[in-house]
C-alpha cells in the first residue's frame, strides 16, 4: 500500500547517499500537483521496492524496479489529484497549455471544444494508414470484431476499427472527450467512467490499451482487467512509453515530458506480466513517438505557426493527400517506427485446449 511522504518537496538521493542527478527540461506544461499529500510506493507492476534513479524536471523522483525494469514515480501524486488532473484533460492540458510557450503551434490542434474541426480531422485520417492497426488486422478479421478501449479519449482509435468493420466500446474519465466521441462520431458504445466500470461478464475480441497504463496508479490492475475481458483467442493491444533503455541513457527523452506520466514500462514489464496473466506474446517491438519529438527535443527545428499554416494549406490542396498516401505506403521504414519511446505490444489470450 502506499505511504504518506514526510519528505514533502524535499529532493530524494541516490543508493549511495548523494543527490539524485536532474534531468534538463523539455515540457512545458508540468502538473501541479498537492506536494503535502505525495505517497510513496513499490513499483506498480510487481510490487518491488525500487530504488531511486532521477529526479524529474518537475521535482518528483523517478524510481528504477531491479526485477521488471519499470521506471515509476514515488512519492507519486494521490488518486484524488490525478482524477481532478483528467477531468478536462485532453483540451486543457494537451493542447492549451502549450499557449505562450515555444510551442505555441500545438495551441492550434482543434479539441472538442471545436467538435466540427475534430470530427473532420479524425474522419480525414484512414485507419489502416496507421502501422499499428496494419499489425493488429494481420492477426484479427475486425469485421464483427468485438473492441472495448479502455481510456479511448475522443474515439479516434474506436472510430478507425469500426470503419473497418468492427463492434467498438469504449471507456473514459473525460466528459468532454466522452461526449465528443459520442455526439460528434456517433459512438455509442462510449461511456464515462472507468476500467473498473466495464461489465466483468463481458467479453471481446480486441482490448486496446493505448496511451493509458502510465497514466494511472494502478497499472498491474488495469493490465490485469483487460486481459480478463478477452475472449479466448482475443488480443490485447498496448501502447505505453518505453522504461528500457532509460536506465542507461543519460537524458533519457522518456522521462524529460508529459509529466502526468506516473511509471513506464519496459518490454521485461511487459513480458512479466503477459506471463502472470497466461498471455502469449505476438508482437513486441520498441519503437518511435507517432508524430515524433524532434521539434520538442530541438526546438530550433520546430515548425513557427506560419509554417505550420502553411504547411496545412498545402496539405488541403487537390491530390496532395493521395500523393502522401503512396509514398508513405512505398517506405520501407516509416519515420514514425524510428525510434525507441514506446513499446508497442500485442498479447493473446490462449485458446483453451482440445
């Protein structure tokens, strides 16, 4: 169980008594959260006591698990601050906090609060555009596919398997994305709440975990929930930042943003728990940030809102979009897989023997 800080905002140190090293900013939007109600805990995917590796850019220190690898946040923030944080999550904290920042032109991504704009730019995009989902309909026919998306935020996801053919449910904590997805996709099938609200009787083909597990506190029990939801054959898809390597990197890009992010899993956490639950390992794979972090990590690059305007222009101009598509389709490596911020993984529940 967690335990109440005494440290406050006092720094951490490391094994050996000295201070822990902090990593260079890159975000800038840290939460704020109660630093007088932080609980320390063991690693969240088994339980491990973990020890001490970095402190963070916003203060908080990130713990190392010797025995799945997993990096994690403790002391970490209180559930009762985390669920306050999501309320309003993807408009406020995803999009307008970049304002009157240096990047400014992520302010101009429409959010639910301009539901037209969204729907249009989610519906403009082709599902098997996405390599990810290329990978998940090689091994599952998603026409009449059962899916149930456990924090599918504004529906994109759902929206893409189910114009693939798919029966798509959906679960999240944010009223507005829930009634985007609902009003403005026309997916029923999504509803407030949480993993814990889902039917425990019901079962599907298809259980995404998509930019979801470093989010909450209890990830073994969310990993846990959806391998119970599977069908026997189905699949679980996950998505999460990648902890493998950031035990050995020095600036370890993982850890230096989106500082909601509360632990990160590695593929030995990943395995591990595949292994306690009796899933069979399909796909594994490090792998890049969609969209990719070069403007971030190098903010010389970064496109200026002119640009970025112009870019869009020229992206609306007639056959330019086909043009994209082919020559996206002809790379042989495409530059989102480049890469090793995220584990992408997708797991099997056996089916039961003869």
């Amino acid at each position: 169980m967690p335990e109440q800080s005494d440290m406050g905002v006092e720094a951490d140190s490391s094994s050996d008594g000295r201070p822990l090293r902090r990593l260079r900013d890159l975000d800038p939007r840290p939460p704020v959260w109660d630093r007088s109600a932080l609980l320390r805990r063991d690693c969240p995917f088994c339980g491990t006591r973990g020890r001490p590796h970095v402190e963070r850019p916003d203060g908080l220190t990130v713990c190392l698990c010797p025995l799945c690898s997993a990096a994690f946040i403790s002391p970490a923030p209180a559930a009762d601050e985390v669920a306050r944080f999501y309320r309003g999550y993807r408009g406020r904290h995803r999009v307008e906090a970049f304002a009157d920042t240096p990047y400014a032109h992520r302010a101009s991504i429409p959010t639910t609060a301009e539901p037209e704009r969204l729907a249009h730019l989610i519906r403009s995009r082709r599902a098997l555009d996405d390599f990810r989902v290329q990978v998940i309909a090689s091994h599952l026919k998603l026409t009449g596919a059962r899916v149930m998306d456990l924090g599918c935020g504004v529906g994109q996801l759902l929206n893409g398997l189910h114009s693939l053919g798919a029966t798509v449910e959906g679960i999240d904590p944010d009223p507005d994305a829930v009634e985007f997805a609902r009003s403005s996709l026309g997916l029923d099938g999504v509803r407030l709440g949480s993993h814990a609200d889902v039917d425990g009787t019901a079962r599907f083909d298809l259980v995404v975990l998509q930019d979801v597990l470093e989010h909450v506190l209890d990830p073994r029990a969310l990993f846990t929930r959806a391998a119970h939801l599977l069908t026997p054959g189905g699949f679980l898809y996950l998505w999460t930042p990648n902890a493998t390597l950031a035990a050995e990197q020095d600036q370890p890009l993982v850890l230096r943003g989106d500082y909601e992010h509360l632990q990160f899993a590695s593929t030995r956490t990943i395995l591990r728990l595949a292994a306690d639950l009796a899933l069979e390992p399909i796909h594994l794979e490090c792998i890049g940030f969609l969209g990719s972090l070069e403007d971030v990590a190098h903010p010389h690059n970064a496109s200026p809102p002119r640009t970025a305007i112009l870019r869009a222009r020229i992206r609306r101009l007639p056959g330019v979009r086909q043009l994209a598509r082919i020559r996206n389709s002809l790379r042989s490596s495409p530059r989102e897989r480049a890469g090793t911020y995220h584990v992408f993984a997708l797991l099997r529940r056996p089916l039961p023997r003869a």
